[in-house]
C-alpha cells in the first residue's frame, strides 16, 4: 500500500512543480504591470546602466512571485496528503492555520505592504533631495529599488511564521526560560536574518529587529495577562 502513497505524493509535488512554472509564465506576460503596481507615486522614470538588466529584473520579479505561489501550493498539497491521517481535531487545527495565514497575507499585501512602501520611498526621498552642501541629482536604478522592496518582502513575509511559532512557544513553556535565555534568542533572530538576507548589516536589521521586537512583546504580554489573571483572582 505503501507504493499508492508515495505514487500520490509525487503527483501532488508534480502539480505543484507545474503550477508554479505555469505561473511564472503567466505573471512574465504581465511583468510591466506588476512592476508598476509597485512603483512609488510620482516617480516618472529609472535609470538602468546594464544592458542585460531591464531583463533579469523581470525574470526576478517573476521569479520571486511564482515561488510564493509555489510554496504555498506545496503546504496545500502536503496538507490534502496528509489530512487521511489526522485527527479530526488536528486537521481542523492545520486548517484553522491555513486560514489565518491566507487571511494575514491578503490584509499584509494588499494594505500594510503598499502603504509602507510609500512611507519609506518618501522617508528616503527627503534625504536624498535635502542635501545642502553640494548639488545632486536623485537617480534610482530599477533594479536597486525592486532589490529593497523584495528586502522588504522578506521582512513581512517571515513575520507571520515567527509570530506564529513564537506564540506557540509561549503556549507550551515558561515565561523564565524566555528571560533566561533572551541572549541566545536574539544571536538566532540574526543568525536566521543572515542566512534570508544579503551579506549586509542593514538588510539583516531590517529582518532581525522585528523578531526581537516581537519577542519582547511576547513576553510583556504575558506578564501582563499573568498579572491580569492573578487580579481576577483576588476579586
């Protein structure tokens, strides 16, 4: 029987392969329009000084969106193979998760992602166009700009799985161990930014610091809802 499962599995990773090649070739049809829902408002050009760069930046872009799509393709099909086995509390459990998930990331790249995007492009803007001493003239390449709004991509696109497993922690440990063994937390925070991140020190702030962040809020809260609950208590 074992053969059929495994049979099953390698269709299931098939589809999966073959989607995402499917949708790498349709979102290269329209890479111009993806690349303009992207664009800043106001910005009326780039600059670009490599001959071959107009067309590795498209083949990023894609790239980069069909590999999402293919990796949540693969979670569905790995849950629908696995869902047989499970308890009926677990797979409501994974479901429940998947939920949530799909349901973060429409509300993320629909509305936080597009309004922070505008936020740091004019943030950036005012310092590049304010400099008093000498004239300059503010040129951004495409290739430069689509590089820090995948940089920022990563950024949110690991804040769900680290807010999730960071609250499933606290479900099953102790605030102690938190406090305890805040140092090492952080050495992983980087060590995990490092490994997603280019070799530089900004990028790996940008994708560590809110995972540090986050871990402190973590543990505020539940100080705060231990002490709430020790005041329902008393009353």
């Amino acid at each position: 029987m074992s053969i059929y499962y495994l049979q099953e599995l390698k269709y299931r990773l098939l589809y999966a392969v073959l989607g995402t090649i499917l949708f790498f070739l349709s979102t290269y049809q329209y890479k111009q329009a993806l690349i303009y829902i992207i664009l800043p408002q106001g910005l009326s050009h780039f600059v670009t000084s490599g001959i071959t760069e107009v067309l590795l930046t498209y083949i990023q872009l894609c790239t980069v969106i069909s590999l999402t799509f293919g990796f949540i393709t693969i979670i569905l099909q790995t849950f629908f193979f696995l869902r047989p086995g499970l308890y009926q509390y677990e797979s409501q459990f994974i479901l429940k998760i998947l939920i949530c998930t799909t349901l973060f990331y429409i509300y993320l790249y629909t509305i936080i992602f597009p309004l922070l995007v505008k936020f740091l492009w004019e943030l950036f803007l005012t310092y590049s166009q304010n400099f008093t001493p000498i004239h300059l003239t503010f040129e951004p390449r495409l290739n430069d700009y689509l590089r820090h709004v995948q940089h920022l991509n990563k950024t949110l696109c690991f804040s769900f799985p680290c807010m999730l497993t960071l609250s499933l922690l606290q479900k099953y440990t102790k605030k102690k161990l938190w406090i305890k063994y805040r140092r090492i937390a952080y050495m992983t925070a980087f060590s995990l930014a490092a490994f997603i991140t280019p070799p530089d020190v900004l990028s790996q702030i940008f994708v560590g610091f809110p995972i540090v962040l986050f871990y402190e809020l973590q543990i505020m809260f539940w100080a705060l809802y231990k002490g709430y609950q020790r005041q329902l208590l008393i009353w």
